[in-house]
C-alpha cells in the first residue's frame, strides 16, 4: 500500500493549523462529557436498558425472552459480554460501558486519521482527519459520546477492518481478517451493514471472482453465525433480533435535520474534490463507502427509536474522505498556483463553523443544565426507587438499576410489539390493570416527551389504576391506586 510521501512544508502546517482549531472546538466539549463519565446521571434511556440486559447476563439469567413479552432485547450479545467483564474494575456497568464507549470514539477518529494520512500522502492529513471526525462527534452528536451504548464499540471494530483493508490492499488475508472484524462489528450492533456491502461491490469491482468468493464466504460466516446464537440462546434470540419496528417518513425527517447538517464541510469537499479520487482501489472503497453509508442512513434513520446514530457509518467516511481530499487538493493547486497561501485561512474559516452549533444551542454540560444538582436529584429518586417493595416499571431504566431493581417493563419495545402487531394490546395493558409494578416512573406524561408514543388507551388505563405520588427532573412517579406503598411527596 502507498506509503506517506514528501509534501511542501507549508501544506503539512496549513492543516495543522487547521487541526489545532479543531482542537480549540473540540477540548472543552470533550471536557465535560468526560466529567459527566462517572456520575450517576442518565444521559440516554440506551444507558440502563443496555445496563440490565448486561446485568441478566452476569446473572446466568436468560439474555433473549419472548420477543412479544413485555421485555425484548434487539441487540446483538458481543458488548453485553465485553463491559460485563469491565464492569468487574468499574463496579458500575453503565460507568463501564461509558469508558468503552469513549476508547472506542478515540479509536475510530485514531485509524480514521492513520487512513488519511496513507493515502493523503502527509501526515497532517491523518491529524486533520482524525480531529475533524472527533469534532464532528463532540459538535454534532454530543449524546453519542460516553454513553453506554455498543453503536462505538462496533464502528472502532469496523474501522479497524477498513485500516486493515487499506493498509495491506490486495492482500487475502487482510481482506479475512477485515471481514472478521466486521463481523464482530455486527456481533456488537446489527446495523453495522455499510461498511461490508461496500466491500464486497468494491472486490467484485476489481475481481469477479473474487467478489463472489467473499460473498460466499460471507454468507457462510453470518450463517454460522447466527446458528450459533440460535443454539445457545434459542429461536427467541434470532426473533428478537429481527422485530420489526414502525418506519415513519416524518422519523427520517427529523434524523436529516439533526444529523446531517454538521457533515456540510466533509461532503462539501468530497463533491468539490471527488475528481482527486482513483476510481480503483482504497480511494474507490472509501467513495462506495460512503455512498453506502448513506443508502443505508435513509434506509433504517426512518426506523422508530433510530437516531442520529445511523449516519455514523457517513460521519467516519466522509471525514476520513476529506482527509485526503483536502491533502490532495492543497498539493495539486499549491505545486501551480504558490499563491494560494490563503487556503489555510479559507480551511480554519471552514471548520470554524462547527463552532456556531454548540455555542448557540449551549449543548454542554448537559445542555446547560447543572450536572451536579441532576446528579444528587437522581440520587435522592433512586433511593425512592430502592425502598419500594416489589416491581418497578422505569421508562428510564437507569434508575432502576442504580436502585437494584430488575427489568420488568421496556417501554418503547413493549409498545412497538403492540404498533406492529409482535403482541396484543393486554402485553402492557393488562399489566397496568392488574397494578403489577409498585412504582412507575415515566419521564413526561405528554405523549410528545414520550420515548415511544403510547398505545390506544395506554394512558386512559394508567390513569385509573394509578396515582402520580412524585415528580422531579427526573421523571414522574406513579403508584397503585389500591396501595400505600409509596408516601405521596411534598
């Protein structure tokens, strides 16, 4: 594979430059997500559903049940083994996850850069690359960074897989050793899908042959794979990873606008300078990618509960693509044209509007919120929690398992077994009638603060068997109308 070569010195500190403004964007929002890191503060409902799935694992209890059950677990059972094992030196599986999910961040953005500085013969290139993915995150996608969640633990997987491909092209066992880790990706999150099609177009591009070969051999190992899952977790695990969920044009809608527009330098640079790119090789895999990336972003970014996190397979393409475009392009012009010196300038002006979105929305610190008072309100109301005798239903699983309370209702998955028809309408229902759970806390009664919107009838049956007895910032509280278990607060 190429190597790095010689470029003028002027290019190299043009995107260092570049670089350190990103830095400058990037350093304090990174602080305080890594503040946030060890408190007890829910920063997503992913947080504790992810927590006590891994929990049941540790238990030896069962990871998939009955996918029309008022419990489903979608996710594939890679991340839930690995931050069960760092769970044991963190002592708190969310805080684990979270640490997981922060490494894998910087992994990305790391072999994101190393790609662009191979193939955007500097090494500059690699810096700006991997600093304007990290950015791009800590501006754009600010929920996603050290959360615990496995969506970063599969990109890392899966960027190690594209580094490995570039770095050793050509090469059959790179490409074995690619696919692997994308497989593992997949293992991790299943909407890992980008990524592998586009190499499989790209081989077969380049080797019929070959294509269909990796084709095979792919389907193959996913086969393998999940006959594997099926034998040791049974037919409800290969069901629950295949539920179905509602696909609105209006969800879609609402992932462009808060995804898409942080990505306007990248793909900016790559319509501006895709003439720059080989039409063989890495540079054609990269611009596949990417293309992939986005079928796929429009595909499942319509999917109930899907957020911004399905452009992300975009976000590592076309930050990596702009890497080395930018390298390229500033090499080409500089060696003709020696006084576009004000490039630099015109680059540090571009990346400089990354900088307009979390000034004017004051995203950090919890969107401007007080970090340390929400964390000794969720202390107070976990406690609550923990002194209920019997079920708890949260909606923001977080506080159950902070409280040590099992899982006993998933919400929104409950609810899209009932809106696509998985399960009849008493799956949740009759739960609320009978009074089952001794304690509910929801985070807004208002079906538009809702993570899922309730099913027909949802809230008619809520209200006549239970009674709000608490609300906070964190959410509101509702007990049995026939019980006194819970002290009604001030």
């Amino acid at each position: 594979m190429s190597t790095t070569i010689e470029s003028p010195r002027w290019i190299g500190r043009s995107l260092l430059l570049t670089s350190l403004a990103l830095v400058a964007i990037a350093a304090p929002i990174l602080a305080d997500r890594l503040a946030l890191l060890p408190l007890h503060v829910a920063l997503n409902p992913n947080e504790g559903w992810n927590a006590l799935h891994t929990q049941a694992w540790l238990a030896g209890r069962a990871l998939y049940l009955d996918p029309a059950g008022p419990v489903l677990n979608n996710y594939p059972p890679l991340s839930f083994a690995v931050v069960a094992f760092l769970g044991r030196f963190t002592g708190d599986l969310i805080v684990a996850g979270r640490i997981l999910s922060m490494v894998s961040l910087l992994v990305v953005a790391t072999f994101s850069g190393m790609i662009a500085c191979m193939l955007g013969g500097a090494r500059a290139a690699g810096w700006f690359a991997g600093l304007l993915l990290l950015t791009t995150f800590l501006v754009g996608y600010t929920d996603y960074v050290a959360m615990n969640d496995p969506q970063m633990l599969a990109l890392a997987l899966s960027t190690i897989g594209l580094w490995t491909l570039v770095r050793w092209w050509g090469s059959t066992r790179a490409l074995a050793t690619a696919i692997v880790l994308m497989l593992l990706a997949g293992l991790t999150k299943h909407n890992m899908i980008a990524l592998p099609i586009a190499t499989m177009i790209t081989v077969w591009l380049e080797s019929p042959r070959r294509g269909v070969a990796l084709a095979v051999a792919g389907a193959i190992a996913t086969a393998l794979t999940l006959g594997l899952i099926r034998l040791t977790w049974g037919h409800d695990a290969l069901h629950s990873l295949l539920a179905g969920r509602q696909w609105e044009a209006l969800y879609l809608a609402q992932n462009i606008l808060r995804g898409m527009p942080v990505l306007a330098l990248p793909l900016a640079s790559i319509v501006a300078g895709a003439g720059l790119l080989s039409r063989r090789g890495p540079d054609r895999l990269l611009l596949i990618y990417s293309i992939m990336a986005l079928v796929t972003a429009l595909f499942t970014g319509g999917g109930a509960g899907v957020y911004y996190n399905c452009f992300f397979d975009l976000v590592i393409a076309s930050c990596t693509l702009s890497g080395i475009i930018v390298s390229r392009a500033m090499q080409a012009v500089g060696a003709r044209y020696p006084q576009v010196r004000f490039l630099p300038l015109a680059l540090v002006l571009g990346v400089a509007t990354l900088a307009i979105k979390p000034l004017l929305t004051a995203r950090w610190n919890l969107q401007g919120g007080d970090a340390a008072a929400l964390a000794a309100l969720t202390a107070a109301d976990v406690a609550r929690i923990r002194e209920v005798a019997g079920p708890v239903a949260c909606e923001t699983t977080a506080l159950c398992y902070w409280a040590g309370k099992g899982f006993e209702l998933d919400y929104f998955n409950a609810r899209q077994a009932m809106l696509t028809g998985r399960s009849g309408e008493d799956n949740v229902l009759s739960l609320l009638r009978a009074q089952k759970f001794s304690l509910i806390q929801l985070q807004d009664r208002l079906p538009g603060a809702r993570l899922s919107p309730p099913v027909q009838g949802e809230m008619a049956v809520l209200d006549s068997n239970y009674v709000e007895v608490h609300h906070s910032g964190t959410g509101i509280y509702l007990a049995p109308r026939r019980s006194a278990a819970v002290t009604p607060s001030p």
